[in-house]
C-alpha cells in the first residue's frame, strides 16, 4: 500500500547510510584520484628532467591540470556552506552528485541510469544540501542495487510538473535520519510510495507563485 507520509526508521531495515559515513568514504576516494594525478604530473616533470618523456608538454600538461580541476571542484561540492537558497536544476545537482559518488571506494564501480519523466522544472534550494541529498540518493540507489543483483542495475527517476519536482528509486533500505533532515533542509520530504524512495520538492514556479499570493497579488491565469 503507497504512503504520502515519511517512513519511520522503524518501517524499513536496514536503515540508510548517515552523510558522515558517506561523505568519509568519498573523500577516501577524492583523496586517491588527487594523489594519482599528483603523481602522474611528477612522473611527468622527472622524466622530462632525464630526456626520456616523449609526450608533448603542450598536451600532457593542459590535460593533467584540466583532471586535477575536476578533482577540486568535486571536492568543493563536499562542505556545508552559509549559502540561501537558490535557483537550481535538478538533473543538473544529480549529474554532480553521480560524477562525485563516483569516487566512492566500494561502490565506485556501480553505474545509475537516470530516466527523465517529462521535463523536470527548476527547484530552490541551498545548493549544497541538494548536493548531499542526492548523493545519498545514489548512494542508496547503488546499494540496493548491488544487494538485489536480480533487479537489474540502479536507476533512479525524475518526473515534476507544474507543482513539484520528484526523484524515485527503489530501494529496501529505510532513510536515514539524515536523508529526511536534508530533505526537509531543501523545502521538500522524502515517502514512501510502495517499495519505492520518492523525495519530492516544490518547483520553483510553484514557490514563486505562493510567494505572489502571499503577497496579494492577483494569480495569472494557466
């Protein structure tokens, strides 16, 4: 039977993995990924010291630097930071978040198939609570995933219309108290509907127009 209401920790077990945990993990594999391209620089400059690195310095350094920059700005999605909300697409936040999760030491192997319902509006949130959302997000899509080989690889959903913007996976695994918090962070929740994860966040459209009636200005037609 489908819930609209969030699942008690209770509900469901085990119990998702908490930000600490994950956001540890990440940095373990963050951490990796700078090291070997710190190491591939110095392989580079030592051997160009000794006349034996045939590669075109014009060419290996401009695309050494261009991987170190992808490595910093994954980390600087990793902090809390003092920042309202904003403006946000939320395949875009998703895409960062795989590409970040993709560093996960255990799970990095795992891939996630991003099915698009319709054309998700914009959402407003703090960008990196949404970040950290759904991060746990994939987090919990590739567990489940690896726990129940059968059911294929893991796959998460994005469908919105005018109201909100909602994004599903199946997943046997009851949120975390992390998840929920972060959720209700970003102005949205996380329920259950059948065996599926669903967090769903008020568009933006949605919120501007609440914010207009709030105001007492007239609601435009459509």
């Amino acid at each position: 039977m489908n819930s609209d209401t969030p699942v008690p920790q209770s509900d469901r077990a085990p119990a998702g993995d908490d930000w600490r945990t994950i956001s540890e993990e990440l940095l373990q594999g963050l951490v990796h990924a700078l090291n070997n391209r710190v190491a591939a620089l110095s392989a580079f400059v030592e051997l160009a010291k000794l006349g034996d690195e045939e590669g075109d310095p014009l060419t290996v350094l401009p695309a050494e630097i261009a991987q170190l920059l992808r490595v910093n700005a994954l980390f600087a999605l990793l902090p809390e930071r003092k920042a309202e909300a904003e403006a946000l697409d939320l395949r875009a936040v998703l895409d960062d978040a795989i590409r970040l999760h993709e560093h996960h030491p255990r799970l990095r192997s795992g891939q996630v198939d991003v099915i698009l319902e319709g054309a998700p509006g914009a959402v407003r949130a703090p960008r990196w609570a949404l970040v950290r959302t759904m991060v746990m997000l994939v987090h919990a899509a590739k567990r489940d995933a690896e726990s129940n080989p059968g059911r294929g690889g893991a796959r998460i959903r994005v469908s919105g219309d005018d109201e909100s913007v909602a994004v599903r996976l199946a997943t046997t695994a009851a949120p975390s108290s992390d998840l929920v918090a972060l959720a209700m962070r970003c102005g949205g929740r996380v329920v259950r509907a059948g065996d599926d994860l669903v967090l769903t966040l008020p568009s933006l459209r949605a919120l501007r127009r609440r914010e207009r009636e709030a105001q007492g200005e007239p609601r435009a037609n459509g």
